[in-house]
C-alpha cells in the first residue's frame, strides 16, 4: 500500500507490461539484430565478471597506466580520433566509451578529440553511406509507409527537428548517423550543423573521465583525503545522471513534436514515430531490405 505523498512507484502490473513490451520488441528484431543484441549482453556479462573477479583497483591502475602511455605517444591523439571514424559505422558500438576514454587519457584537453572525433566521424559516416546506399535508399523510401511518413514530418517541421532526434539517445549514436544518412529530406549540411548540439553531453563525459583517471591511480588516490574521495565520486557519478536525465527529456521533446505536428495527420506521425525507433535495426541501409514486406502491409491494410 503506498503512503500518502510518498513517490510513485511501479506496479506489478506496470512491470509486466514492460516485460512484455520489451519481449515484443525482441520477437519483431532479425536474426542478426538478436544475435547482435545477445552479443552485447554477453560483454556486458563478461566484463562484469572481471571487474568482480580482477578488482576494480587493479584494473583502474591497468587502464590509467595504458591511457597515460596513449596519451604520451607521439600519435596518441591520432589515434583515437581515428577510432572515432571506426564507432561512427554501424554496427559498431562505443562513441560514450571513447568519449570517456579521451578525458581519461588527456582530462580537458581531451575534449577537441572527442568533439572533433564525433563531428568529423559521423559527417564521414553519412556522406559514405548516403554515396555507397542511393539506389536502395530510393527503393525503400518508394515502398515503405514508415519512411515516407518520417521524410513527411521532417521536412514539414525541418532543422528543429533534425536537431531534436540528434541530440536524443535513441536511436543510439551509430544508428542515428544511419538513420539520417536514410532521411533523402536531411541535407548533408543540416546533419553537420545538427552534430553540434551533441558537444555539451560530449563535454560531460570527457570530464567525468577526468574524474575516474585521477580515482583510478593509486599514486593520486594516496594524496585524496576521504572528502576529496567522496567529492570525485559524487562528481562524476552527478554528471551521468545530468546526462541521461538531459537526454530523456529530449527523447520525450522529440516524440512529442513528432507526435503532435500541426498540418499532419495522427496516421503519418505514428508511422514516424515507429520509424525512428526501428532505427537500431540499420534500416534501411544496412539492416535485411522488406520491401515486399511493407508492401503487403500496405496493400493489406
């Protein structure tokens, strides 16, 4: 029974609602979207396992004393702001890692890599895919409701949009580039100019990797008296959580705008809704092309 004025909280049946949407979500992915998917979980599970096993003192010195050689490397810098070109391709994952990495590695400073590293990757990234995918990308705009519907809305509502779905966590990063280098209405200049508003978060989790190379470093830590401990902590822990609650809000903005466009109809901003969050599947340039699919949707419906 909850106490008056006490914060909601989740029902039974809540959680079992998300359960079932969650194992809906996971019954409509492909083959190769589960495999991914099961793939992630799996190195998640693992490097839990070794943080619990190795130690996390261990393996913070371990990690401090590699960033610190990649940082006094000659090419070090290079480097990860190629890796940044690598991260940007679906379906490779860990942009936030690498951007955590730079300010581990660099503190502040590290912050033109990952920015420049971002901005520059993700242009790469979406010219290469846009050249290499026009024929099919022109097939599938053609036969699929769900795409025509967000090409709609886009370019009804344009840059305030486009920036709103940049700067939201879902679709993840990589997939955002796919998703746009998709979107025919999303001019290559629109998409660079959008990148920017995604500098703050990047800011955020270069210093937060700031914070966890000065914690992670026994020689530093032993000079740290508990306060300052405490303090590195709570800092570092405080930005994530600005960072995800900053970018929930967005994702809420963006879904809301979608959903409520003046001058479109409820059907196409549900297709475009849809559209966006079937975006993680690659779709539709690198995940299965369902053109026959979408067509028999329509022609049934």
């Amino acid at each position: 029974m909850a106490v008056p004025g006490s914060p909601p909280m989740f029902t039974v049946a809540q959680v079992k609602q998300l359960g079932r949407g969650a194992l809906q979500r996971y019954r409509k992915l492909n083959t190769y979207s589960k495999l991914f998917l099961l793939g992630t979980v799996l190195l998640y599970a693992t490097l839990a396992t070794t943080l619990i096993v190795i130690g996390a003192d261990r393996i913070g010195q371990t990690l401090y004393n590699l960033a610190q050689r990649a940082s006094h490397h000659p090419l070090g810098a290079v480097i990860l702001f190629a890796l940044f070109f690598i991260v940007s391709f679906p379906p490779c994952l860990g942009h936030t890692t690498l951007i955590t990495l730079c300010g581990y590695a660099y503190g502040m400073k590290g912050f033109p890599i990952a920015a420049g590293g971002t901005l520059f990757g993700s242009a790469f990234t979406f010219i290469v895919l846009r050249l290499l995918f026009s024929n099919r990308l022109r097939r599938w705009s053609q036969s699929s409701e769900k795409w025509q519907a967000l090409e709609t809305v886009i370019a009804a509502k344009g840059m305030p949009l486009i920036v709103l779905i940049r700067a939201s966590p879902f679709p993840p990063w990589v997939y955002s580039n796919t998703l746009f280098a998709s979107i025919q209405s999303v001019a290559f200049w629109q998409f660079f100019l959008a990148t920017f508003v995604v500098f703050p978060k990047v800011a955020i989790f270069v210093f937060v990797g700031s914070r966890l190379a000065s914690l992670s470093d026994g020689e530093q830590r032993s000079h740290m008296d508990t306060t300052t401990k405490i303090l590195n902590i709570s800092i570092s822990v405080g930005g994530v959580l600005v960072a995800a609650i900053a970018s929930w809000i967005i994702y809420r903005a963006m879904r809301k705008e979608i959903l409520h466009l003046q001058g479109v109809s409820p059907e196409i901003d549900e297709l475009a809704a849809e559209a966006i969050e079937e975006a993680e599947e690659g779709a539709p340039l690198l995940g299965p092309h369902r053109e026959s699919r979408d067509r028999y949707d329509g022609s049934s419906a």
